[in-house]
C-alpha cells in the first residue's frame, strides 16, 4: 500500500498478483489437527483430525509444482507446528529454490522450534483476531492471547521476521487501529487482512458477519490513514481484498475469452495460486474452490499434465465464470472485492 489516504489513488496490495512473472504461490495444508477449535475456522480444523498428507507425495508434488514456474510456497493448516514433517518439508522447499512462510496461531512457538524454523522460512505469520478479549471469544479459549503474544515474543527473540494476520468481519474493522499499534509495538513487519470466509466453522457461527465492498471499503481508508499517521518505516499492509478495475485493466489471462492468450500463456500466469488441501486434492485460486474445478490429487497423475486438462477442460467455464463475477459487482457497485469469494459464490447460482 502507499501512503495516500485518496482512494482513487489508493493502490491496495494483493498476494495474487496477475503480472506475468511474479510470485506465484503454492499453499499446502497438510493436515486440519489442530490445538484450537476457532469460531472462524474456514477448514473446520479442530484437535480430533489426526491425517497428514504423507511427506514424500507434498515433496514430488513441489518438485512438479517449481517446474511449472511456482516459486513460493506457504505452509498452514490445520496448525502446522503440530506437523511432524514441518522442518524437513520446509528444509526440502528451500533445496528446491522456493521461498517459504508458515501460518500459525502462535501458541505453540517456543525457543527450541523457533531456533528451528530461523534458518528454514523467510516469515512466519501469526493470527491475531483483536485485543485479548475479541481474540479468546474467536478462538474459544481464555489463553489464545497470551500464548500468541509469548510466541511473537519468541520470533523477535529468534530475529525470524513476522507478520499479523487479521480476519476481518462486518464488524470489526474498528479494531484495526488498535491492530496497527499492536503490530507496531510487538515490532510485526507487516499486517496481512484477509476477509471472513462464509464456509466451514464460519458458515454455522458467523456466517452473517461476512464482510461486504462496503467494509472493504472502511477499512481501506482505515489502514490507509493508519499509513499516512506512522509515516514511513510501519508495518507493511497486505489487503486480500482488490479493486474490480484492478482487475478489469489487469492482463490476466482468463479476465478476457481469448483461445489463443490462454493457450499459450505459462499455466502460472492463469492460475497465480494453487491450494493443496489435506486430502491431496489440488484446487486453483483459493482453499474451498469447488472440486469440479480442482486439477485431481497430488498423486494422480503428473501435475504438468493435471494443468494441461485444466487448461483446455477448465480454463473456458471459469472465464465465464469471472465475467459473471464482474458483472455481479458492478451491478453491486462494489469498488472492492475479494475476487476468489466472490468467484465461489458464482459458482453456486
């Protein structure tokens, strides 16, 4: 993000980025254990999952997946630090030329597994969902706060960059000054705002605090002054919401129904992120995205051929799919979106 508080201007930045050439993302969510059992949780991961994707099918996967053009991959769950094969699985990453991030709740870092990871990611992401009464009432446990607070306290000791990551709902984007500050103070790199998926432990708890372009909007302008207040040096902020004319002017290939752009763009560049859920299935875009859509199991067949077919078998439904899409927010007038929630959504009417 810049530092402008005028929103005609006001650049929000975005993981999913349809430049050809940059990062492009794999997120493996080997397994839903999990410590917590969050109100949020768009996985439904809870302490009684126990199954984990088997360490060597995720390394032939990755392999597969950096021949392909993917370049980063981010590691979470489930709670990843109860994930045997964590180390040896980011170890193996790296060897291979990618970057790497893991996403946790926190309360599980201590000195002995920070000194483990320091050498192994390049960041660790941290929830935070508010102050330490939001946070405990999210993640249904009196302790989430300061469990959470003594782990990034154990990543700054290590000298292991960190950022916070914030879900934000219909309701609380008034928290996110107080996020600044919290960041701010427990010396977090970077906020990284996502918005509240309708699915999973969220569909039964919260679905109608699901936030709308009219929140996105709040806390854009919010974190846009938040900037302008610190001046340079604060936290970097990450938005996973985007503006519909970002997209409508980007050169993504699927945005327009042209054969020939998306038979012969790198298949990186038509799906910028891939998701490896914990049972092995790969998804485009985002956690969730329906299985009709999905390029099979990690062990299925070749992951190159797996992109081919869903190129040619795929790629036509989903650009329909993104017009559709389009449309819908501009008869919504939705300045911004969360482009791969909204897709999911298309993909119900």
């Amino acid at each position: 993000m810049n530092n402008s508080t005028d929103t005609e201007d006001y650049d929000l930045a975005s993981p999913f980025l349809f430049t050809p050439g940059s990062v492009r993302l794999v997120q493996i969510q080997p397994t839903l254990q999990c410590n917590l059992r969050c109100r949020h949780c768009y996985s439904e991961s809870s302490p009684e999952h126990h199954e984990v994707i088997p360490l060597r099918k995720l390394q032939g996967f990755l392999l597969e997946a950096g021949q392909l053009g993917y370049n980063y991959v981010g590691v979470s769950g489930g709670e990843p630090l109860l994930w045997r094969d964590l180390e040896s699985f980011l170890e193996f990453a790296l060897a291979e030329g990618f970057s790497t991030s893991v996403s946790t709740n926190g309360t599980l870092l201590n000195r002995v597994r920070a000194e483990r990871l320091r050498d192994l990611t390049g960041l660790v992401a941290v929830s935070v969902d508010g102050p330490p009464k939001d946070h405990a009432a999210i993640r249904d446990s009196p302790t989430a706060f300061p469990m959470m607070q003594a782990g990034l306290s154990v990543l700054r000791e290590a000298g292991i960059p960190f950022t916070l990551a914030f879900t934000l709902t219909r309701y609380n984007a008034d928290r996110l000054s107080w996020l600044y500050e919290f960041a701010c103070t427990e010396g977090a790199s970077g906020l990284h705002v996502h918005p509240l998926s309708g699915t999973g432990a969220a569909a039964r708890n919260l679905l109608d605090a699901v936030p709308d372009s009219i929140e996105f909007q709040v806390a854009a302008l919010l974190m846009a002054l938040l900037i302008e207040q610190h001046g340079p040096g604060g936290p970097a902020v990450i938005f996973d919401v985007i503006k519909r004319d970002t997209v409508e002017h980007s050169c993504w290939p699927l945005l327009k129904n042209e054969t020939e752009a998306i038979r012969t763009a790198a298949f990186t560049d038509l799906v910028p992120s891939l998701v490896v859920e914990p049972d092995g299935c790969i998804v485009p875009f985002t956690y969730g995205f329906p299985r009709q859509w999905s390029l099979g199991a990690i062990d299925q067949q070749p992951l190159a051929e797996a992109a081919e077919k869903w190129r040619s078998a795929s790629s036509p439904k989903v650009t329909e799919l993104i017009q559709i899409t389009l449309e819908r927010m501009e008869g919504l007038r939705a300045e911004y979106f969360d482009l791969f929630g909204e897709l999911m959504i298309t993909t119900q009417d």
